[in-house]
C-alpha cells in the first residue's frame, strides 16, 4: 500500500498557485478532501490510509489565502471548483470523489453540483448550510466565537478584519496542548475527548500552516459563505451523503438536517451523540465507506 507524501505548487491562471498534498498510487481514483475554516493542506496519516486503503490517491490542497496557495479577493464558493477540475488536470486525473469537512463542506457541494460529470460521490462533514437558507435559523445553537465572528463578516470585510486579527493571532501559533482552550465554547465535552494525541497535532498543525502567511484564506472563507454560493443545491444530480453530528457547536446539528432535506437524493447520517472534531476523526473510515458505496452504477 503506496501512502508516500508529496508536497508541490501547481500554477494556475493569472499568477496564481495552489499549495498541493498528494499521497498514495498514481493510478488510484483520486479522492480530493476539502479542508475546514481555518485550516491548510495538511496531511493526516488516518485519513490519507483510509483513502489509499481503498485504492484512492489522496489529494488535498490549500485554499486561495491559505498557507502558500495565493489569495484569490472576491472569491465565491463556486469557485473552487474551477480550482479543482483545473488541478485534476494537471494529475492527468479525470474522475473523483470528494469530501469536505466543516468549511470545506460547502466546497464539495459545490464540485458536486458544478463537475457532475467528474465528481462520482461526495460528502460533507459537518458542513455549513447556504446563508439564509429557508427555514434555518444559521447561527441557533452556534458557539459565542463564531456568532461573534460570522456577526462580523455579515457587517463587512473591515468588521471581519478586525475580528480575525484577534482570533488569527491565537490560532497562528496554536500548540495542540492549547487547542482545546483556543476553540473556547465552540467545543462540548464531546468534542473536548477528541481532541488529543494526533488528531490534536492535525489541528494545531493545520492552523498555523493555513495562516502562516496571514489570515486572508479564513476571511475570504467567511465572506463567501455569508454571500450566494454560486450554485443551486437542489440541481444536484450525483450522490450526496450528509454527515452531521448532534454535540456540534461549530455547525449546529440544523445545518446538516436542512442540507440532507435540501440536496436532491441525498443520504442523512445525522448522529445525535457526535460532535464537529469527534464525527471527522471516529467516522471517518464509515464515511470512506458509504462514499465508495454511493457511486452511481
């Protein structure tokens, strides 16, 4: 089983580049794994074996604005599907699954709504809804720092600015023996048991490197996520599966109902006892699973 690691940039468009992870067999369908908010292309030894075990070669990269991927101002989520495919390319790949965790939920959706006939399944782990979403109450049972932090982006980009200068400054040197106390009230007793050992390191790690150049990936995140997406939902046509845990106070457990209720055809793995760090790390090789199963025949 071929997990060696390799780290490059690949060039894009207009200058820019994307920081690449990629890992496992050249030949394997690629499974491309889209990071959380704030977060980088980091590689996490459990979740790169569960794809190679599979047959899969693991890619991840780093959103424009994070680590050394270059910012891309004004970017939607629709966006990153354009990244993508143009990525896939590059590989010589064709065809892919996808998973997106957290702030990378809405990443996935969007390759799966816009690359449908690329993207064999994808899934979302503990993926945020669309802002203003019909009937959801986006920011009900949200820990304090992310209302205060998503009240700041909905009052703008300075307002935002100001509120990451802060919280970026706490994350950009965060040690995995500080994150508990970093993510504050966003995380319950559930997601506290977690975080320990290597997946506490993953985080830590991810944080710093992510915002090792500045906040402006984690801003731009935000941004996109409390303006249209770029894409519609419920045109979603190749399979979904919705991961949600019901201890989440980062992406409350509404988010995953409304998003299992809204993707056309979509799969619910709503889980009353799992939190939005304990869901990622002990479900992960169930997810793999389902998202293998799910393929259209």
């Amino acid at each position: 089983m071929d997990a060696s690691i390799r780290r490059f940039q690949v060039p894009l468009d207009a200058g820019r580049v994307l920081d690449v992870l990629v890992a496992g067999p050249e030949n394997g369908t690629p499974f491309v794994f889209h990071h959380g908010t704030p977060a980088s292309r980091i590689d996490f030894k459990p979740f790169i074996d569960a794809a190679v075990a599979r047959g899969s070669r693991y890619i991840s990269y780093s959103r424009p604005g994070y680590g050394d991927s270059t910012r891309q101002q004004g970017r939607t989520v629709a966006d990153c599907s354009i990244d993508t495919a143009n990525l896939l390319d590059r590989l010589g790949a064709d065809r892919f699954y996808t998973v997106g965790w957290s702030g990378g939920g809405p990443h996935a959706l969007a390759c799966a709504a816009l690359l449908p006939k690329r993207v064999i399944a994808a899934a979302t782990i503990a993926g945020v809804a669309p802002w203003g979403a019909a009937g959801l109450d986006w920011l009900g049972g949200m820990g304090k720092e992310n209302i205060e932090e998503f009240h700041a982006a909905l009052a703008g980009p300075e307002q935002l600015q100001a509120f990451l200068e802060v919280a970026a400054s706490v994350f950009a040197k965060v040690t995995p023996d500080q994150i508990v106390s970093a993510f504050g009230d966003l995380v319950d007793d559930v997601d506290r048991g977690a975080l320990t050992g290597e997946f506490a390191e993953f985080l830590a790690r991810g944080g710093r490197e992510g915002l090792r150049n500045g906040f402006w990936g984690w801003h731009d995140d935000d941004i996109a996520f409390t303006r249209p997406w770029g894409f519609d939902l419920a045109r979603v046509t190749v399979p979904v599966t919705v991961w949600q845990g019901g201890k989440d106070r980062m992406v409350p457990f509404a988010h995953g109902r409304w998003l299992a209720g809204h993707i056309s055809g979509a799969r619910a793995e709503l889980l009353p006892e799992e939190g939005h760090l304990s869901l990622a790390v002990e479900a992960f090789w169930k997810i793999m699973d389902g998202l293998m199963s799910s393929r259209k025949l």
